[in-house]
C-alpha cells in the first residue's frame, strides 16, 4: 500500500526514490507539447511569435538540462526571458528562487497574501493545465518499457517511494491506471515540498542515506539526490527503456557494496 508522507513507516533497509513525469511514466513530452505550453500561450495572451515561444518552453522543460523543472519555476523562467523589464515577473521568479514550496496551494497563499496579477494568472493556468492533462486520451499517459518489472524486482529489498514534483491527483491517478502504485509504498508530490526536502523527510524515517538510490530523467533529481547525500540513477532520455532493463542488475550490486556512478553519461546524453 503507498502511503502519504507522514503516515509511510520504512520496512526495509534500502529505500529507492522514482520519479514520475519522464521517468516512470512516459507522460512529459505530451504534457507540455499539448498542455503546458499552449496554456501558457492562452493564458499569459502571447500573441506575437507564439509558435516561436512554444519551441522555447519546450526547450526549457524537455530538451536541456532545465528538462524536469518545477512548473513554476519553468512558468518564471520563460516569462523573464520575454519580459525581463517586468518587475511583477522579476518578483514572481524571486518567490520560485526561495519558496520552500512550489505548488497550487502555494500559489493560493501567495494571492491571499496580496501577490501581484501575475499569481493569480499563474494559479489559472496551472489549473487549467490540469484539466487539459486530465483530458488526455489514457493512451497517451503510460509508463515506459520494463518499469512495472524493475519496480516489482526492487520492492523485495527496497521500500518504493514515489518523488514526483508533479500534481498529487494526476500521479495517483496514471500510476494507478498503469498498475504501478502497488508495487509503491509512498507517494509524495509538489504539495509535499521539494523534492530534495522529501527525500531529507523520507531519510528520517530510518534509512542510511548510503541505502538511499534517486531514480530520475532531469537534473532537479540528480541535485536531490546529492544535497541528501545518496546516490543517483538516470533514466536517459531516448533511452528510458534501456534505462529500465539495465536499473535490476545496477540495484543488486548497489545492495552488496558497488557504487552507481552515472552523472557523466546523464549529462552527456543532453550534449
């Protein structure tokens, strides 16, 4: 059973960190081609160059080494990119630099606590986001090649936990669908904070961090991983398949002492 954050109670001496969108599932790409970016177009009113901006967010949140960013921090980036005279979008990118929390609810507050027009645009388009991602055929929202297999072999000596900086309900919902939450025992999203703040709640459960592996497609997991201290697998991108056929044999010898040195052939493969 996958368990909420603060109810999940470690059971085994190893604990494997996975996360979702592009790693497990094989959902990015058509979120933000279909979803993320043309909402972004509607909302923020880009008129000018817009297929031009398109390419652009999906650079920034598919293609370079940015790929994975918190949807907020990928909303700020691109929009001082376009408009770096803004101050009401320089202040909005100060919050993505610092919050401790990227999400809706935090948003909400943000408004709340009398946040510029910018917030309440950002809280709009993340919401109509996700309903154009619920939307989507279930067809397009599956997971990779060999990922119900590698996470049903490491759940004999591992706890399974789920870090994911993508939407509670969508994650619940297409690890469901796929079969996969199962073979999980915790589940923890962008309403539970950073993803490198996770795995540090998830450590204190009891684990060594030397027992801790991050399994992830983007550069946010990688410095997870390194600011808690454990170590990092990467699903490559074009690779992920591959990735996963490789990951059983990389955790039985991680479990009897080898170490998981992947950094360069991760960063490598964004060249």
């Amino acid at each position: 059973m996958a368990y909420p954050l603060p109810e999940f109670k470690k059971t085994k001496k190893y604990l494997l960190c996975v996360d979702s969108d592009g790693c497990a599932m094989d959902t990015m790409n058509i979120k933000h081609i279909k979803c993320f970016g043309p909402k972004f177009v509607k909302i923020f009113n880009i008129t000018k160059n817009a297929q031009s901006v398109l390419d652009r967010w999906n650079e920034i949140n598919l293609y370079q080494i940015t790929r994975g960013i918190n949807r907020f921090k990928g909303l700020s980036q691109i929009l001082c990119e376009l408009y770096p005279n803004n101050a009401e979008y320089a202040v909005f990118k100060a919050w993505t630099d610092s919050a401790k929390e990227l999400s809706e609810a935090a948003v909400k507050k943000k408004i709340e606590e009398g946040g510029g027009n910018v917030f309440k645009k950002a809280l709009l388009w993340s919401q109509t986001t996700n309903v154009a991602i619920k939307s989507l055929p279930d067809i397009e929202k599956k997971a990779f090649d060999g990922v119900y297999e590698a996470l049903k072999e490491a759940g004999k000596t591992f706890d399974v936990a789920i870090v994911s900086s993508a939407n509670f309900a969508a994650v619940v919902e297409e690890w469901t669908r796929c079969g996969l939450l199962e073979l999980t025992d915790c589940v923890t999203t962008q309403k539970d904070g950073s993803k490198a703040y996770c795995i540090a709640e998830l450590i204190k459960k009891g684990y060594d961090p030397a027992n801790v592996v991050m399994v992830g497609d983007a550069e946010g997991d990688l410095k997870a991983a390194d600011e808690n201290g454990v170590s990092f697998y990467p699903i490559l991108v074009n690779h992920e398949a591959e990735s996963w056929q490789k990951i059983c044999k990389v955790l039985d010898g991680f479990t009897k002492g080898q170490e998981i040195d992947f950094k360069e052939e991760f960063r490598k493969n964004f060249r």
